[in-house]
C-alpha cells in the first residue's frame, strides 16, 4: 500500500489480522508498518554498500508524528549516500552502550553470569556466591581493568590471614571462570587474569571423618535433639490450649521433630553433596528397590547415578515420607522450596556431641572412608560418590587394607635371609602368576 502519511491517515487506518505496510508517497524509502495489535512504527528502507536490502527502526507513532519520522529518514538515507550502514552503526552503538553497562564484575554476575550458571551447572548458585564473598572490592571494578598483580596481591593477604591453599584456588578459580566466560560472549576482550596459576596443594590430603565414637556421640546428640523439640512443642500447646488458642501439630508419635535428623543420616549412608540432598524429590527415592537416584541436574558431574540405600538410610526415609505425605520434595523448606540452609542447627548439634572441626561436607567423607576401611573397591566408592576422575578418589586410598604393612615389618627379619625365604607369600613365583613362558 502507497499513501502520504499525515496524522489524519494515521487516525483512519484500521489494523488488519497480518501486519501491513505503508510507503510514504513523498519520501521513498519511508514506510508504517501496522500490527495486528494496532501498534503502528516508522521505518526507513535502503540498500548498503554491499546493495543488502536493510531497514532501520525510527520508532513508534506515539513518539514520533509523521513529519518528525519522515525527516529522520531523509538523515539516515543522506547517510546511507555518504556510505555508511545506519542500521550496523545502531547495532555498534547498542552493543557499546550494553557493554559499558555491564563491564563491572557486579553487573556482569548480576545479570549475565549468575543466571547461565543456575540454567547450565548443578543445582546452586554457590559458584557466583562465591566471588561475590571473595572477592568484595573487585565487584565495582571494570573487568577488563583487573590485572594479575591485583591478584596475586589479594591471593598473598589471604593467605597472611590464615585462609587455606586449598579455599584460596577454589576462589580464584571462580572468578577465573567468569572472565573467561565473559570473554567467550564478547562482553571484555580478553581474561585479563588467566595466565595466574594455581598455588600447589597436597594432591591427596587427608580427610576428616568421624571414628565410632564421634558416630554414637552425634547419632545421640541428634536423638536428643528430636526429644527437645518435641517436649517444647508439647508445652507450647498446651499453654495455647489454656487460653484458647490453636494449637499445632503434635510431634507426639512422630519419628523425628523435623528435617535435620533424617537429613544427616541420609548423607551419613549414602555421601550424597548437601546441594543434591536440598533438591532431592520423593520420585528419585525407591524405598520399595531401596534406591536413589541423583539426577544429572543437580550432580555436580552432570551425570544421573545410582546410590543403594542400606537399612538405617531406609528406616530413615521411610519414617520422614510418613511424617510429610503430600510434599514432592523430600527435604521442603518452610514455604515449599527446597530447603537452602542447616548451618545452625547442625552447628548446635556438633557442639552437643562434643565433635569439632567437622563441615557437612565431611559427612560425604565419612561415608567415602568407612567405605574404604571396609574393603570396598575405590572404583566402586568412585561410582558412589560420582567423582568424574578416580584420581579424586584416590585421596581415600591409605584408609584401604593392604599388603605395605606387612611388606614394611620383612625389614624386622633376618637381613641375610633370601628372598624365597622372607618375600614368598607377598611375592609369588612365575607359576603362580602365570610363569614366564
């Protein structure tokens, strides 16, 4: 359609069920397109250099009359004639302007990083948490300004104040790893840090888990802890039933008084990551198969595995399902998410039991270790655990039973004994490994 736009045209025309165009008859090249919805933009049509067919936005009727449209494309078409792109320049502008407006780290996590991790990696945002806890006075900072200098300075004062190698490198790794993923999307032109190293760490350091008695003391401190609650509940009701007040819900004939108790036994048999545990649903646990199941989701791997349950972790889920029919997630929070915090409880818990210098995270370990202790194959307890890289379960490796004991005490015997007479039973002869044929 070809009409001279004037307001009182603008007024008559009536939107139809497909978008439409008018081109003006007194500038070429400037046009109304009309949406279905009746919104009605201004655009001016040319060829580039390259005789591409383009079109470049000049904005709506409710901004600007058909006179103030039509002489901004009569500027962009004498632009157009002096060789330039108008509609790349916008795009140039717009991605400069957006690239100065997220170039701080906090805007970049904020808005770019934050929501890419949540979307693609296991179920938490602690990595970006992480940087934001680390990393306080970058935060402002422009990225591509930060330099390694800065952060071989930061990394060397934290270590003055008594931060672990270990703490240390995962920090720097996570903002690390958002430089390069903002260098990857255009936003800096490079990871302005990326040839930092990490500091050197034992590669198999020892891990804390709990003995026998540090077991009973917390199984006990737990059990203790179920009984509190519950009395105190009591005594509340019946304080509200005297005046008149609704009570609620008796934890009499429960199992346990809430999640904490359920929770720590489940990790205790089963090593699954706190994360995981948070965002359990009651569909991946097969009480019936005595199964769960961590999908690839919320593995820190990514990859869905199967994990048995014994009979304490299944006494436990069995109990806590019956106490919260109704809810998907095993663990709910008190408004129905997953629930994102024992910090407290279990802090209250540890001093109880009297064990010190134990994370959640050590749980993991514990199970990992008594595994191991047991005979239990490293590749399987790899399996369990999920670990990509049995290197990473190697670290549980000296807690196995095996043969350098007995190795080490031949040195106690007879130093002019022959090898066949001390080195037998550890070493066997070619028969019995197959001979030497």
């Amino acid at each position: 359609m070809r009409h001279k736009l004037t307001i009182r045209f603008l007024k008559e025309l009536k939107p139809a069920e497909k978008p439409i165009e008018v081109f003006d008859t007194e500038q070429r090249g400037f046009f109304l397109r009309v949406q279905p919805t009746g919104l009605m933009t201004y655009y001016v049509a040319y060829r580039n250099g390259e005789g591409r067919q383009r079109r470049y936005r000049i904005g709506p009727t409710t901004t600007f009359s058909p006179e103030q449209a039509r002489d901004i494309a009569k500027e962009r078409l004498g632009e157009v004639i002096k060789g330039k792109d108008v509609h790349a320049e916008r795009a140039e502008r717009r991605r400069t302007a957006e690239q100065a407006r997220i170039k701080t780290l906090k805007i970049f996590l904020d808005e770019h990083y934050a929501p890419w991790v949540e979307q693609h990696h296991s179920p938490n945002t602690a990595t970006v948490a992480r940087i934001r806890a680390a990393f306080p006075d970058l935060l402002d900072a422009p990225m591509s300004e930060l330099s390694t200098w800065q952060l071989e300075k930061w990394r060397t004062h934290r270590r003055k104040i008594g931060r672990a190698v270990g703490t240390i490198n995962r920090d720097l790794s996570a903002l690390k790893g958002a430089l390069s993923r903002a260098a990857e999307w255009g936003v800096i032109e490079a990871n302005p840090i990326a040839a930092i190293k990490p500091l050197k760490t034992d590669r198999l350091p020892q891990q804390r888990f709990l003995d026998v008695d540090e077991a009973r003391r917390l199984r006990a401190a737990l059990v203790a802890r179920d009984e509190e609650i519950k009395q105190a509940r009591e005594r509340a009701n019946t304080w509200r039933r005297e005046r008149g007040y609704p009570e609620r819900e008796s934890l009499r004939g429960a199992r346990f008084a809430d999640h904490l108790t359920p929770l720590v036994l489940v990790s205790l048999n089963t090593g699954i990551r706190q994360s995981a545990a948070f965002r359990l649903r009651w569909m991946n646990v097969d009480l019936k198969g005595r199964m769960l199941t961590i999908r690839g989701e919320f593995a820190k791997s990514s990859q869905t595995r199967h994990i048995p349950l014994n009979d304490e972790a299944t006494e436990a889920l069995t109990a806590w399902r019956n106490q919260t029919a109704g809810n998907d997630l095993v663990w709910p929070g008190r408004t129905g998410e997953p629930l994102n915090n024992v910090k407290r409880a279990w802090g209250r818990v540890l001093k109880v039991a009297q064990i010190r210098d134990f994370r959640w995270h050590d749980l993991r370990h514990t199970f990992a270790s008594w595994l191991v202790m047991r005979g239990v194959p490293l590749n399987t307890v790899r399996d369990l655990l999920g670990h990509g890289d049995i290197k990473t379960t190697l670290r549980y490796a000296h807690l196995a039973p095996d043969h350098r004991a007995e190795a080490v005490s031949l040195l106690d015997q007879d130093p002019l004994a022959t090898k066949s007479e001390s080195y037998s039973e550890l070493d066997p002869g070619p028969d019995e490994r197959g001979g030497n044929r």
